[in-house]
C-alpha cells in the first residue's frame, strides 16, 4: 500500500506559515491545488485548521524542507516510515487435506445435530465446506446421505476443540437457555433452599432446646424452694 500525508490540508497550513515553498511545491507534496494553498494563504480556506508539523510525524525533515526552499523547482517526498505496519492478511478458506475430505460430510451431520444452533457460515470455517453441501445433508439430498454416519470433527482433525467453542459460544450469544440448562439450574437451586432449610431447622432446634434446658432450670429451682418451706413448716410444728 503506498504511503499517504496524514491530515494533508493541516499539514498544508504548517507548510504555508512556517516555509517559504512555493504553492506549487506546497500543493504538489499535500495533493492538493495550487489555487487552494493559495486561499489558504489569503485566510480564505482551512480557517481554524490547527497546522500539523510533518517534522514532528516523520513525514519530512528539515533538511528536506531547507533544500526545497532553496530550490523552487524541487519536489518535496514523504520520509520512509521508520516502523513498518505489516499489512493484514486475508485469511483464507480453511484447507482440508485430501486423505480427509471424505470425512467432511461426517463431520457436517454431526454439527447439524449436536449443534443446531451453527450457521452454514459457521460450519462453513470449521469443516472447510461449501452452503451448497450443508444445506443437502441438511436437507437430506446429500449424494451419499444414506451411508452418512454422524463423526466429531474434532476426532476427525477437521477443526480443533478451541475452534469448535469459539464458533458454538458466537452462536449462542444472546439465545435463551437451553430446556436442559433450565433443569439444571431450577436443580442447584433447589438443593440450595434444601440445605438452607435443614440448616435453618437444626438452628430452630437449638434454640428449642436452650429454652428447655432454661425452663428445666426454672423447674428444678421451685422446686428446691418448695421443699425448704416444707421442712420449715415442719420444725415449726414440732
């Protein structure tokens, strides 16, 4: 990709009130028209246009900039990067090896039961295969649909299982839980109220147990209280 001026009309209004290049020279390094550097000049474009030093981001240097004013016919030229961006590279259909493609159509039953909820797109990036194959075993128009026999793709080494839980996790984003992920939930909760109910009666029946012995107490007390009257009555008498 070939280099560009970053913010070319900023870097212009540096260029025309810090140097002294030509419009010509100012216009033909921004990629812009003489007759807008010129109105720029004049305050008539690019009015509160904060000006960008290319110094400053490595898109000229001084020297460059000194010898160019020095010289009118002289074409300014951007400075090399100093680090290289590599460029992204796009990313090709995944390739299955010769000895496996039998297996694709294996592995594509067995995606469409075991993961319903897969886009062909998706199955698609796994298995290496096209929408026109998904959509025959899908639909049971497959050439071979009779001998297919469902097969993980992940024992078949079409995909790995780190590929496999990106694209199903992608897929159930933002869907509702499973009937069986509900069942599995409404269990663990329920086992926690269970536990929280057996821990809250054997509380209940420590406490009913403190109060007897308490009133166990009480009882024993008046009674001692009573006997010592009795006996005192007793002496009295005799």
């Amino acid at each position: 990709m070939a280099q560009q001026l970053l913010m070319p009309k900023a870097t212009a209004v540096w260029l025309v009130d810090n140097t002294s290049l030509s419009f010509d020279q100012i216009a033909d390094f921004c990629s812009m028209h003489p007759l807008e550097i010129k109105a720029i000049a004049d305050g008539e474009s690019a009015q509160g246009i904060k000006g960008l030093d290319p110094i400053l981001n490595g898109q000229l240097t001084r020297d460059d900039i000194e010898q160019a004013e020095k010289n009118g016919k002289l074409k300014l030229k951007l400075a090399p990067p100093k680090v290289r961006v590599p460029e992204a590279k796009r990313k090709a259909p995944r390739y299955t090896p010769v000895s496996k493609r039998q297996d694709r159509p294996n592995a594509i039953l067995w995606l469409l039961r075991n993961h319903p909820e897969l886009e062909n797109a998706a199955i698609s990036r796994l298995v290496g295969t096209t929408k026109n194959t998904i959509e025959a075993i899908r639909e049971r128009t497959h050439w071979n649909s009779a001998n297919l026999v469902p097969m993980d793709p992940v024992t078949l080494g079409l995909c790995t299982q780190i590929d496999l839980d990106l694209e199903v996790e992608k897929a159930t984003r933002g869907l509702p839980p499973k009937p069986e992920e509900l069942a599995e939930e409404e269990r663990l909760l329920s086992a926690s109220q269970t536990e929280n109910w057996v821990s809250a009666g054997a509380g209940s029946r420590s406490s009913d147990r403190e109060d007897g012995e308490l009133d166990e107490a009480a009882v024993f007390a008046k009674l001692s209280s009573m006997k010592g009257k009795s006996e005192d009555e007793d002496g009295d008498d005799r």
